[in-house]
C-alpha cells in the first residue's frame, strides 16, 4: 500500500530509499498512527504531492481503528481509506493479496494498444473501458494463473514494449502484435494533456516552503519563508494551498508543519 501511493506520479529511482526509510520506521499502519503528521510530510521528504504522505498518515488511523491494524483487502474496505483510488485499491488486491484484479497503467495501456487494435500510443485513459479491456484478456486464463498474467503484462510494457524504444525482438507477443504486422504506423489519434513544468510552478515554490519548514524544529517567520521566492503574490497562492490541504498552520507571524 505505501509502494504503491508512492508511486503515484512519480519515478521508482526516487521512491525506492525513501520507501525502505519509510518502511524501517513504521512497518505497521499502527507504528505510523502514533507519529505525528508532521513526521509524515518531513519523512516524505521530496517525493513531491506531499498530500499523499497525510493521507497514508490519515489510512493507518483507520486501518487501526476499524480493520485492527491490518491493511483490508476488500474492495470497498480499500476505497474507503484516505488516498486509495480505484487504481491503487485494485494494485494492493493483486499484488499484496493475490486477488486477480485489472490493474490499468500506463504501460500496461501501451501494450494493449500496440497489440490489440494497432495503436503505437494509447491516447488518454478511459478507466473503465481500460479495466474492461484488460479484463477481457485476463479472463482467458485460468484464475491461479490470473495474477501472473497482471503482472506479466505490466512488467512487459515497463521494459520490453517501452514508449521511446521497444525491444520488439525480445516480445512473446510479436507475433500477435497489430501494431509490428501493420509495420508500426504513427499514432494520429488523441492524446493526453502533458502536465504543467515544474519549474516556476506553483507546485515548486509548495515545495521550498515544505522544505525549509521540514528543516526547522520551530515555526519558521513569514518573512523568511516569503524571501525564498521572488514572487509575492505567487508565494503567498503557494502558502495559501498549502494551509488548505491542512499541511501547513500559519501563527500570527510565522508558520510550520502540521501535528
């Protein structure tokens, strides 16, 4: 569960140390309920969308108080929680319980394009048209055999069926590939919105903020948070945001992190 909200948006290369820190430290939904939200943010460190580490913080409170201490594996259970889309309660059913689900990814879309209906790129996601999809192929095999065949195909779209140089050679599935027998046509269908640079964005200056208040064990004036950033009014649509996702508490003239 944490892996996975984790890597929400954002790389394995980066996830991984903070994970096994993350992990060290609070192995149970329990040991996690008892830390302050505040040690949440500051272990989450620079992972980015720092929203997600209060609402795991948020999770393990539930999961202590109603699931006694242990992550569910019910559907519903699981989209109840903080943070828990329908994406990531269907990748902890198939990977930490081994209940066969239709984990949609990006690469796992990618592979269904390229095989399935010929498309170099898979265009913007259609969750339930996606998950029907990925369904229809999983429910050929037998139900012992369900979960290996989820991951199989996401692992094959992260290092084989790549976006920018698939290793087409080393496929099982050449030879049943649409988009290789129509000799890989450029793709001229829709395509997803690319998300806003980080650089200059608001999301960067929410982040120095995080940062300099994650390295200061008192509340830091408002002054010196606010020459961080050259932008007044964009410093203070930052600071403003932060408040209201409850990850920061502002005093009469300075700020810190939420308890």
């Amino acid at each position: 569960m944490v892996s996975e909200v984790m890597l929400q948006q954002t790389p394995v290369a980066r996830v991984e140390p903070v994970w096994h820190e993350w992990m060290k430290r609070w192995p149970t939904p329990k040991a996690l309920a008892t830390s302050s939200r505040a040690d949440a943010v500051t272990a989450w460190g620079r992972l980015g969308y720092p929203r997600r580490a209060l609402r795991l913080h948020q999770a393990a409170h539930q999961i202590s108080a109603q699931h006694r201490g242990e992550v569910p594996s019910e559907l519903d259970h699981l989209l109840a929680l903080p943070g828990i889309g329908d994406y990531t309660a269907r990748a902890i059913r198939t990977f930490a319980f081994g209940i066969p689900e239709p984990v949609v990814d990006t690469n796992v879309r990618r592979v269904m394009a390229r095989v399935s209906t010929g498309q170099g790129e898979s265009g913007p996601p259609r969750v339930r048209a996606d998950r029907d999809a990925l369904w229809g192929i999983l429910e050929l095999e037998k139900p012992q055999a369900q979960v290996q065949a989820a991951k199989s195909i996401m692992e094959l779209g992260a290092t084989v069926c790549t976006a920018r140089a698939p290793r087409c050679e080393e496929c099982p599935l050449q030879s049943e590939c649409a988009w290789r027998q129509a000799g890989y046509p450029e793709y001229v269908g829709p395509t997803a919105p690319k998300q806003a640079r980080f650089e200059g964005s608001d999301r960067q200056v929410r982040g120095i903020i995080l940062r300099e208040l994650r390295h200061s064990d008192i509340p830091v004036p408002r002054e010196i948070l606010a020459s961080l950033w050259p932008d007044t009014l964009q410093f203070e649509r930052a600071l403003g945001s932060l408040v209201q996702d409850d990850l920061v508490v502002l005093g009469d003239c300075d700020a810190r992190l939420s308890e």
